[in-house]
C-alpha cells in the first residue's frame, strides 16, 4: 500500500479500536487536531490516549467517547484550565467511564526515551517522594553502582503515533522545525506512525537539510498533506496559534449540550478537514498566517 493517502484512509487503515495512540508531541505547537477529529468522525472506540501536552484534543476524543483510558500528566486546556469533559469522564462516568495513568510530562518523556531505545525502564530522581510510584509505570530500583534509590520509569510503547510536521516526502521522512518537544522519541517508540503534514515536497528537499529529519520514513505507516492540520495550535512558519479557538471551546464544553453543539458543528456536520477549512473561513485562515519571514541563516554541507 502505498504511504501518501487521504486523511480518511490513513485514520481508518492504521488506528483501530483498543489501540494506544500517543498524539501531542510538540509541547504546544504541531498538535495534530486533524487527525483527531477524523477519528472521532469514524467513531473509533476504547483507545488508550497516550500524551505530554495534548491541549484539549484529548479533551474533545473523551467527549466524544473515543476512550477507554488516558496515559498523561493532564487533559485540559493550556489557555483556561482543565478539560470538562475530562472531569466529567472521571467524576461521573459521562460519556464513558475513564482509566487514568498518572505521569508527568517528563516521566511520559522518559518512558518514550526508554522504548525508542530499546530498554524497558529509565531511572530518574524527580518525583521520589511523590504518590506516582503507587502507579503501574512506577517502581523503586537501587543504583547498581552507587545504591542510590532511583524511581524506575517503564518503557512508554504506544501502538501508533500521530505526529503533524511541516513538510515531508511521499515516503514520509518529514522534516520538523520549531518547539520539537518528544517527536522524535514518540516516532522511535510507536509500533508505527501516521504523519499529518502541512505539505508534500520532493525528496531532493529532504535531503537538502539532513538534521531535519527527525522523522525518517521508514518508520512511517502513513503520510497525508493536511494543511492548518494543527489548528488551533500552531505550526512553526505556516500557521500561529487561535487564541479564540482555544476560549471559545472551553466556554462551549462547560456543559454537555454545549460540547455536543460544538462537536457537531465544527466535526460530525463537516465534509472532513476540507469542510472543516471551509467552516473556519479564508478570512480567519488569512489572519492565522505568520507575519513576515524569520528564515534561518543558510548551511553549507559541502564537504
């Protein structure tokens, strides 16, 4: 099969129900929201949210009963506070119950270093002291050289990364730029990955910037061209975070008629992301666009 598909396919062929998909790498920015709103659209079910810092997508995947258990350090949104529909799984059991595995972000970074490395566990001195080693993921573990008490971390192995990245070539090595967060590490860990880019570029453009490449193809199941597939979060060089976005779906969620209102006018009663583009309108996606060029100096790798 070949790599290039449509959203569509790429959702439907690689996630299936059960799965754990880790999505949010990027800290704030290359979220791939997209991608998520096709899974909610082909109701995929009882998946296992795997994130650092996932915004409110996992938030919106909650509420739309897309899962069984979320992997994290938290489900919210960065601009306002934490998730309602998050809240609502957890304390009432609405729209489904919902498993919690504590993290923080830099254990859930640990543990993706671990599996992208090969070794079941990485120790680490944050969070001695702390609640965590009650969970699962967790376990005392001595220094062999120094005896010193350490916090074992377990390996963090999702079934499929979803990762956005700017550009890539039809054979999915994708070159990302900006906040990188853990995407390299979740691309090395996953069982496969699923990109979302703003564009497909030949791969004489690839392989004109070699240390770009933190996403080598392959390891890449799938990659579909997804332009503004990050909104509202941003994509370093194409598009700047929506604010408003942001406020405006937390005000919406904060009871359950109004996430279904908002879910079903920005996700079920669109035609995909191309609907979706249509529905944010050219003057607000005008708006989002970077203001000027910041370009990096030129490299030589002559040699």
């Amino acid at each position: 099969m070949p790599k290039l598909r449509s959203l569509r396919d790429a959702i439907a062929g690689e996630v299936r129900d059960g799965m754990s998909v880790f999505m949010g790498a990027a800290l704030e920015s290359l979220i791939p929201f997209a991608a998520g709103y096709e899974i909610i659209r082909q109701r995929k079910r009882d998946l296992t949210l795997m994130t650092t810092i996932s915004d409110m997508q996992f938030d919106q995947l909650i509420g739309a009963g897309c899962a069984g258990k979320v992997c994290g350090a938290w489900v919210g949104n960065v601009a306002a506070g934490l998730g309602h529909n998050y809240r609502r799984a957890v304390e009432r059991g609405e729209p489904a119950p919902l498993a919690v595995e504590n993290h923080s972000n830099f254990s859930m970074a640990l543990g993706l270093k671990a599996a992208a490395m090969g070794v079941p566990f990485l120790p680490t001195r944050t969070l001695l002291g702390s609640d965590f080693r009650d969970e699962a993921s967790f376990a005392d573990v001595a220094c062999p050289f120094t005896e010193e008490s350490l916090l074992a971390v377990r390996a963090v192995k999702p079934d499929v990364a979803i990762l956005h990245v700017q550009r890539a070539d039809e054979e999915g090595n994708a070159h990302v730029w900006g906040n990188l967060g853990v995407t390299q590490d979740a691309a090395m860990a996953a069982g496969k990955v699923v990109l979302t880019c703003e564009e497909i570029v030949p791969h004489e453009v690839i392989l004109s910037d070699p240390n770009r490449t933190l996403v080598p193809g392959f390891l890449v199941e799938a990659v579909t061209c997804v332009p503004f597939g990050s909104h509202p979060s941003p994509t370093q060089g194409y598009s700047r975070r929506d604010d408003g976005f942001y406020f405006d779906y937390h005000r919406q969620s904060r009871e359950r008629a109004g996430f279904d209102g908002w879910l079903n006018h920005w996700v079920l009663g669109v035609d995909g992301h191309d609907g979706y583009m249509e529905r944010l309108g050219d003057q607000r996606v005008v708006g989002l666009r970077p203001h000027g060029d910041h370009m990096a100096a030129p490299v030589s790798y002559g040699y």
